[in-house]
C-alpha cells in the first residue's frame, strides 16, 4: 500500500508517455502524492494539462520558472520513489553518464531514494550494445528495471522494446515502497573495501576486500528508506542510488570519517577489512634496494570498532569477523563480546568461493542469545536477511521496553 508516499514520475519522449495518465491515475487511487516531471520531447506525446487533468500534483517541464528557484531539488526531497516511465535509450544514456540537462534528469542527480525505470524503445535499439552497457551500469548503482516486455511495437515489428503495463509498473512501485518506511529516519554509517597502510610513498601493506560485501549492505539498507553514509577503501564498485560515498585509504582516514559521523548515525556496519597493524614510520619517497634485509617496524592500528564499542551509547553496531580454520563462530564471538557490539556476522576468508572479492559468501549471523547461518548466496541477498535480522532485533527491542 503506498499511502501518502510521495512518488516522482518522470516522462521521457516515446509512444509509451500516452499510457502516464494511466500510471497517474493509478497511483493517486492509492493516495500517493504524484509530482510528474517531463523532458521537452514527451510534451509531444502527452500535454501537462492531461496530466494535471488525470491528478498529477505538479507537473514540472523545466528548470526554470516562476514557482521555485530550484524545482529538480524541491522535487527531489522526502520522495519515496521515482520512476521513469517510459525510459528512451536517450534518457538511459544520459542516467548513465550522469549528464544533468534538463528538468527530470538534474532531478535524478538530487535523488535520494530508488529509481525505477521501464524502458520503451525499438527492438533493435534495446539490444544494441550501447544500451545493455548503459543499463549494466545504472543496475550496478541499484537503479531497478522493469520490462521491456515482448509484443508489437510502434514501429509495427513484433519484438522486444514495448513498456510494462501501468499495472505491472504499479505493482513494482508498491513493492519498492513497501520495505521503504521500515529503516526511513535512520542514519546508518556502512564501511566497506581494505585499507591500505603506506611503507613509503609508492608501497603498501593492503588485502584483497573488494568491497563488494559492504556495497550490498549499502545498497540494501537505502532500498529499506534508511540514510546511508558508505566509507570505502579503494575499489571499482560504483555507489549505489542515493548514498553519500566518502572514498578512504588508511585506518586513520577510515577511523576520521566515522567518528566524523557517529554523533549523528543509529547504527554502524563495519564490512570493512581493516589493517590491524601499519608502519610505525612511513618512509618520504621510495625505499630503495639495499644488500641486506629490510627491517621494517609495525605497529598496531587503531581499532575503531572496539573503540566505538567502548564509547556506545544507543547506538546499533554490527561488525564483520573474516575468520580461517577452525572454531569460527567461537572466534567470532569473542570478538563480539571484546568489541561490545550487537551483532558480529562470521564469514570465512580461506575458502576461494566466498568471503574476498567473490560475489558469493555464508556466514553466520551472531549476537548475543542467537546464532543464525546463512548459506552460500549472493552477497546481496546475505545483505537483505542482515538488514532483516536487524529490523527484527529493533522491533524486539521495542517489545520489551
Ligand atoms: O569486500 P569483499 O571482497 O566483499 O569481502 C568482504 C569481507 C570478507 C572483507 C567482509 O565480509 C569482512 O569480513 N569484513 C571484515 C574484515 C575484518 O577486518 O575482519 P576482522 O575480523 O579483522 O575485524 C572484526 C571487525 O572489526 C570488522 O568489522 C572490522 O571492520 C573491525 N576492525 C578491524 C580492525 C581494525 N583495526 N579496526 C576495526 O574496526
């Protein structure tokens, strides 16, 4: 049920812009607040008046005019969803470079909730080479699709390319909102990637953590409404939708942008792998080779997790445990408990399949009066039952106040 969710329709230039009244008209039967936006060449398929006609609360057409200095950003704010419907090969590209030149496509820059988008084009232009990357890149930042469907298209070819119907388009948006009101008004800190701990000015001590694990965590606490600041070690992963991303090397750093934040999160998630030792004196340019061995000095590193732990307040805090051999789970209490926290999710790194830089990981999940294994999955879907395994920890939590 959408309720009194504010959801943004944006309109791109193709045949399917005749079926929005539809999607309007639906989604003001189901109370949501529609603000329409629309590119210049979807005026020539379906006029703002029909929209304003079918329900539409505002139907924006550029970035200039008289009701708002900065239309995109009033738009943008406290939206629960967007959809783009229908989505050009045009406005795709555009989505995936993040060129910002109009109306609807600065709004989706400002965005700070999902997007969803149903794209509509013919056969050929859909499966041309360009498109796919474009549509790999926007859902490797968590931006959904649906469709396109198979049928007749305008151009009279039978193929794939038509948009999803408005009902189908509908029933998505409900889905999205549904699980978006459980983590909304709370502030999460999400650390992900390795560290690296310089020895001089071109050599570090690092490990292999791609980030991919803490990019999913990312990804599905924002697509439960929470607000997400991601701190990543140096990876390749793109941000998801709608988080703040702050880009890191060193513990120091790593530990300056938490603690930068924690007055302010609910909950701290450490899927970061981060370095318990670094070097005592970074050497200023590069060492050079001598006959001899090389003694270098290490030294422990900050650990903020525990130093968080000490200093908790009512906050949430869910550390990772990357553990080889074994007594996991015993090794990975010990450091739930000797870090304070509310759960420690235990995942091993010495087997190829899972843990760093695999798509795919098991762990178990840890706190204090529970143990819960999930086994090999994806990294996302491990991410979703976390997030849920922490709604249900909040929600008992409350119970027993
Ligand atoms: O990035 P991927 O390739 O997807 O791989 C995912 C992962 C294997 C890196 C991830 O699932 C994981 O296990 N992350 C935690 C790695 C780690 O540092 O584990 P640890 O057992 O050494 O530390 C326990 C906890 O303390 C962790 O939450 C860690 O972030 C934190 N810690 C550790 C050391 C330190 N100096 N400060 C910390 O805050």
């Amino acid at each position: 049920m959408i309720g009194n969710f504010k959801v943004i329709l944006g309109i791109s230039g193709g045949i399917a812009a005749i079926k929005c009244a539809d999607i309007v008209r639906d989604l003001k039967g189901l109370s949501a607040k529609v603000l329409v936006v629309m590119t210049k060449s979807a005026q020539e398929f379906v006029t703002p008046t029909t929209l304003t006609a079918v329900g539409a609360d505002s139907v924006t057409t550029s970035l200039f005019n008289d009701k708002s200095d900065m239309p995109h950003i009033d738009i943008a704010k406290d939206a629960q969803v967007m959809v783009i419907a229908p989505a050009t090969a045009n406005i795709i590209a555009k989505l995936a470079t993040g060129i910002a030149d109009d109306a609807l496509t600065t709004t989706v820059l400002a965005l700070n909730c999902p997007l969803l988008i149903a794209p509509s084009m013919n056969e050929s232009m859909w499966q041309n080479v360009a498109t796919q990357k474009n549509i790999e890149i926007l859902k490797s930042r968590g931006v959904k699709i649906i469709g396109p469907e198979i049928g007749k298209l305008a151009c009279g070819d039978i193929g794939i390319g038509r948009m999803s119907e408005p009902l189908d388009i509908i029933r998505r948006i409900e889905e999205l909102t549904s699980k978006r009101d459980q983590l909304s008004g709370k502030y999460f800190i999400v650390t992900a990637g390795g560290t690296r701990e310089p020895l001089d000015e071109i050599r570090y001590i690092g490990n292999r953590s791609s980030g991919k694990m803490g990019f999913s965590m990312a990804r599905k606490l924002l697509e439960r409404g929470a607000k997400v600041s991601l701190i990543t070690g140096p990876t390749e992963l793109t941000a998801p939708f709608g988080c703040e991303c702050i880009r890191i090397e060193t513990v120091d750093e790593l530990r300056d942008e938490v603690l930068k934040r924690y007055d302010a999160s609910d909950a701290v998630v450490m899927a970061a792998a981060v370095s318990d030792y670094r070097f005592k004196k970074p050497v200023q340019g590069k060492i050079k080779k001598s006959e001899g061995p090389l003694n270098l000095t290490l030294v422990p590193a900050p650990d903020i997790l525990k130093e968080l732990g000490d200093r908790r307040s009512n906050k949430i805090l869910i550390g990772f445990a990357a553990e080889c051999g074994d007594d996991i789970e015993k090794k990975a209490r010990e450091k739930l408990e000797k870090k304070n926290l509310d759960m420690i999710i235990a995942n091993r790194v010495d087997d190829d399949r899972i843990g760093f830089d695999s798509d795919y990981n098991e762990v178990t999940m840890i706190t204090l009066d529970s143990v819960e294994k999930i086994p090999i999955s994806s990294k996302d879907s491990i991410a979703e039952k976390i997030v849920e395994k922490f709604i249900f920890l909040k929600e008992k939590a409350l119970r027993s106040i």
